[in-house]
C-alpha cells in the first residue's frame, strides 16, 4: 500500500487530509496514531474506497485504486469499525460471515484470541446462539470482540481495525496484540488506535494531526525525538492514566 501526496477535501469544501504519503506492506503492523479529529479514519477509509482522494494517488502492489474495482478491492480487505456490526444470526454465523468455509474450530481459534470464547461458550445456546435474540444482552465489548473475531477469520491481505482495544480488558488487549502479530505474518494490519500498549508494538507508526502526518517512525525512534509529536502525546496520555 503507497499513498503519494494525497489529499481529500469533501465537496463543501472542508479539508479532511492534505500531503499524505504513507508506505504500508505486507507483513507489517502499521498504527495511525493522533488526538481525535486528527484525520485517522478517514485515512484508512481511502484503502477500501469508503471514501476517495480528491488528490495523489492511492496504490496497492502498484495498480492505483481508481482502476481496481471496489468488489475486488474490499475483497481483499477486512476492515473492523469502531462502530460493531453484528447481524441477527447466530454468534458461529456472524463470526464466519467473511469465511463461509471455516470450520467451527477455526471460529473458536479466532474467537478465543480475541478474549470472546468464554463468554460465548458461557450462553445457554453458545457458539449457536441467536445475536437477534440476546444482542441486546451483550456488553459493548463483547460484540467488539465478535466482531474482531470475524476480522481475523476473513481471508484477507489487508486487516484494518478501528479502535479495536478500546473496550476490552488488558489481558484480552495483550492477546489481541499477539493475535495481531501473527496475522502480520500474512498480512497488512493498519491499527487506528490511541492505547500505548496496543500502538507502541507497530512495526512503523504514523502522527497525524489536522489531517497532515507530522512524524513516522517506530516507538522507540520517535520517542526518542526531543519535543517531538508522538513523544508529547505519550507522555500526555500516561499523565491521564
């Protein structure tokens, strides 16, 4: 994935991002950091053609996104919202939504890497039950974790999670980040996230502000920048905790 200068502005004329270039690859983890509003979804909005560029260019293996088509592209890409989305099904159909092929031992791998096992398997109908019926009952958490669960299950080169640790536990945030790493091994995982713990194990992480990448670079290399962006962020944020 290369973004080439690209910036977006929305028809009424409001600037949403402006002079990105990014490099994004296979086998890497790769974490959009910055204070909300700084422009992160929309970002990784541009890889699934949720939204388009209205300059630069937008490349994966090379081909510019203009001349791919969308089916194609958003087969390639698994993209978990911050915002879940669950369908009235059951818990095993919602989590093999992506991969209709997986075996029930495949569904419960991925939902015990993403901390969503024992509850499951603590419903009366377990992995069987009837999110139409009990959806209400679960925990914004939990249908995060389902819906990271089908994430890693789709067979997909490019993973992209919104937020994903925002609303679990610390232990289940430590699986996921190892979860994350594995799926690296094959895949291009784009993290939008503000947790340390989640961001500081990327393999390159991205500041943005305003819509604009102030600094790149690995935790340890901008941490180690006096007075820079991210070291700031950081420090305000173990300030807050």
């Amino acid at each position: 994935l290369v973004m080439k200068e690209v910036g977006l502005k929305y028809p009424d004329g409001r600037r949403a991002l402006r002079d990105i270039s990014l490099e994004a690859n296979l086998g890497e983890i790769v974490a959009l950091v910055g204070p909300t509003g700084a422009g992160k979804t929309t970002l990784a909005y541009l890889v699934p053609a949720l939204l388009q560029a209205t300059e630069g260019q937008v490349s994966i293996d090379g081909t510019d996104l203009g001349e791919v088509s969308v089916n194609s592209l958003r087969q390639q890409i698994s993209y978990v919202f911050q915002e879940t989305q669950l369908f009235s099904d059951s818990i095993l159909d919602n989590i093999r939504y992506g991969n209709k092929s997986a075996s029930l031992d495949d569904v419960k791998a991925v939902a015990r890497t993403a901390g969503a096992h024992d509850f499951i398997t603590a419903l009366p109908d377990g992995y069987d039950t009837n999110l139409g019926t009990v959806t209400s009952k679960l925990s914004v958490g939990q249908k995060q974790r389902i819906s990271i669960a089908r994430g890693l299950l789709r067979e997909s080169r490019i993973l992209i999670l919104d937020e994903p640790t925002s609303a679990l536990d610390p232990e289940t945030e430590s699986y996921l980040v190892d979860a994350l790493h594995a799926a690296a091994r094959e895949k291009l995982v784009i993290v939008i996230a503000h947790r340390l713990s989640t961001i500081a194990h990327a393999d390159r992480i991205y500041f943005l502000k305003a819509g604009e990448i102030l600094e790149s670079g690995s935790h340890e290399e901008l941490m180690s920048v006096s007075g820079g962006h991210y070291r700031e962020y950081v420090s305000l944020q173990a300030g807050d905790n």
